[in-house]
C-alpha cells in the first residue's frame, strides 16, 4: 500500500474529488482527516471511509476552525505526512455584473484560505511531507466570466512555487493538481439538472481532445501519486489532469475533419 502508515488532512473531503481522494487514501493505508462544512455530508463520508477516518465540521475560510481541524486531527493520528488543501468554490464574476464581496468570497476561498491551511498545518507537518493545492485548468484557459476563478487557482500555482523554496529544507514538497472538468458538484450553479449537465458535459466532451470529462476518481488518482513516495523528487510542479484541454487543444474531436 502507497501510503502505509501514514497520516493525511484533506479540506472540502465530504464530497467530489476531496473524498474520491480520502477513499484513494484510506485503501492505500493513511489515516485520513476530512473536513467541510456541511455537518450531513461529512457525517456520511466517516461513515463510509470507516475507523481510519475523521470527519471535522470547519469552514476553510474560518481560520480558527482550520487551526482546531488540523489540531483534533494531530490528537487522533499523529503529525501529518499529507495535506490536500481542495476545499474551494466556484464563482461566475463577469465583468458589468459582479459585486465586490462576490470577487473577493472567491479569493478568500480559493487562495487566501488555502495559503492559512497550509500555513495553520505547518507546526505539525513531519519533515519530507507532501502538500498538493488543488488548481484548475481555468487559471489559463480564459473562460469567459471567471475573471476571479481563473485569478485564485493562477495564484494557488505561484503560491505553491514559493512555498516549495520556503519548504524544500525541510524535505517538504509542494505541487498543484490542475483538474479539468470532472463529474463532481461543482457543476450545479451551471447544470443543476440531469438534462442540463448532459448537455454540459457533451459539449465539454467536444472540445476535450480525449473526448470526454473526467471522473473525480482519476483526479484522485493523481493526487495519490503526489502524495506517495513514488513522487519523493516531484516539486512545485503543477500537473494538469484533464484530457489534453490544456496541452494539446488542437485535438478536440470539435477539431477534427
């Protein structure tokens, strides 16, 4: 098992990647903290991830409740070898619409909040452990109306390259996880039916070189590697998980003769 022995802290771990990942790890062998804020939610992942498992209700927003999160979570299994900070929210902000406490909710969840995980779980991260930031294929596709989407998963990327130079002496690796579109409910302010994510996720598929979305699983999947010995000499990289959106754009089937 990749992650024997080890223990791990995962924000926004009740649902979509976040416990994709927390079942990746608990099979692999971690003791594995999740934390959210919807208590309903959480309570039904421990239940399915079992006894080396802990669910903590705390927003990523709220520092102190992070702080406690990451202190109950040190009480139960022990210093931390992983944190994933994936806890994050969605946010249209086009230019002529968006008001200022909508922009700056976006920052303070997707980056302000992510650097205080991080920096909240440092007193209690073992020396060569692995912090993996969850980015996005947004912060350079340009989609229209995610100015400041596409502004905190950019800054998630430069943030994480700092933090490996601050953290390399300690053997601490730093990397970001970029996922393109996914089957996670992150979806829901712009498909909340099943009909309207069908369409969504059809025409994702066209413009996708690999033709299709991904499932939160294989986004785990990557995430597990960056945590895993297998990845020891991997640091501030960002790798980008999503069928080529990215890399190779030209090869969407929408392309093709």
């Amino acid at each position: 098992m990749r992650l024997a022995g080890k223990t791990a802290l995962i924000t926004g771990g009740n649902g979509g990647i976040g416990l994709a990942t927390a079942r990746l790890f608990v099979a692999e062998g971690a003791k594995v903290t999740i934390t959210g804020r919807n208590r309903d939610t959480l309570r039904e992942a421990a239940r399915e991830l079992g006894p080396n498992a802990l669910a903590v209700v705390a927003d990523a927003t709220d520092i102190a409740a992070t702080e406690a999160a990451i202190k109950q979570a040190v009480d139960k299994f022990g210093k931390l070898d992983v944190l994933f900070a994936n806890a994050g929210i969605p946010g249209n902000t086009p230019l002529g619409g968006t008001t200022l406490a909508g922009f700056e909710q976006v920052l303070r969840t997707n980056l302000t909040a992510v650097f205080f995980t991080v920096q909240a779980a440092l007193p209690y991260l073992n020396d060569g452990a692995s912090i993996i930031l969850n980015g996005s294929v947004i912060s350079v596709l340009g989609n229209p109306g995610y100015s400041a989407y596409a502004a905190s998963k950019a800054g998630v990327r430069a943030m994480a390259r700092v933090m490996a130079s601050e953290l390399s002496p300690r053997g601490i690796r730093v990397n970001v996880v970029a996922p393109g579109a996914a089957r996670t409910a992150i979806w829901k302010g712009a498909a909340p039916t099943a009909e309207a994510f069908t369409a969504l996720e059809q025409r994702i598929a066209r413009s996708t070189p690999l033709g299709r979305i991904a499932d939160a699983d294989q986004i785990a999947k990557t995430v597990l590697f960056l945590a895993s010995d297998d990845a020891a000499h991997v640091q501030s990289a960002e790798i980008f998980v999503d069928g080529g959106a990215t890399g190779s754009p030209a090869g969407a089937p929408i392309y093709r003769g």
